[in-house]
C-alpha cells in the first residue's frame, strides 16, 4: 500500500463544510478536535471513500506555526488511514473529516510535537472507524 494523500482526497467546497459541520459527530483530543459525518455513498460517484480537510484556528499568531501544524496533521493521518479506509470501502460509505488543530487550554502556545499530534490523529481514527 502506498502511503500518499491525493488531491481528490482533499474535502472542498463551502457546501460540503456546512454539512460537514451541521450534521456532523465531534470527537476531542488533547490537541485535536475532529468532525465527522457519514454519507452513503452513491454507485455512479467517483469520489474516494474518506475526505479529509485540516484546519488551524488563528490561536497561533504565526502562519509559519499553523502551516507546520497543519503538516503534522497531514503526515499523522497519510500514515495511518489505511484501516480507516479498508473498513469505509467495505461499509460502501463516504465519510468526511475535518481535523482543528485547537491550542492548549491551560495557556501556553507551545506547538504540539509530531508524536503528540500523530496520538490524537490515531485515537480518532480508531474511534472513526469503530463507528462507520
């Protein structure tokens, strides 16, 4: 298996963000808030199985500080969603998540290290999974 995130992967669209945020299950980290939501997935659309949107709130000042969190997000989820992936083909779903990176609640603005954030990534994931 080939661990790549494709473009056709990448959740677009104003409409697919309201729905994604309006009707969707909210699953909280310690770094990491994740939306998710269910779709059947129709024969003739060629879309993939899982799409995937990553968002940093502007918490942190810096844009070089949330385009590296958002890579981490990115690198955390490309290695991990095969089994997340093999279990939506088989359910014949299309789901749709959206990883918010959100700042620590204690106060400090320290960015979070890529095993931390590839922890909540993980956790999620299985979560997603046990429920699709």
């Amino acid at each position: 298996m080939r661990f790549t995130l494709k473009k056709s992967e990448i959740l677009r669209g104003s409409k697919n963000f309201e729905r994604l945020l309006q009707h969707s299950k909210k699953l909280e980290g310690k770094f990491l808030r994740c939306y998710v939501t269910t779709i059947p997935r129709e024969a003739d659309n060629p879309a993939p199985g899982v799409m995937v949107a990553f968002a940093v709130k502007k918490t942190l000042k810096r844009a070089v500080d949330r385009n590296r969190v958002r890579r981490l997000m990115r690198e955390a989820y490309r290695l991990h969603k095969a089994a997340l992936l093999s279990r939506v083909q088989q359910a014949e779903l299309q789901v749709q998540i959206l990883f918010m990176y959100s700042s620590r609640r204690d106060g400090t603005r320290t960015l979070p290290s890529f095993v931390s954030v590839q922890d909540d990534v993980v956790t999620m994931l299985d979560k997603i999974t046990m429920m699709v």
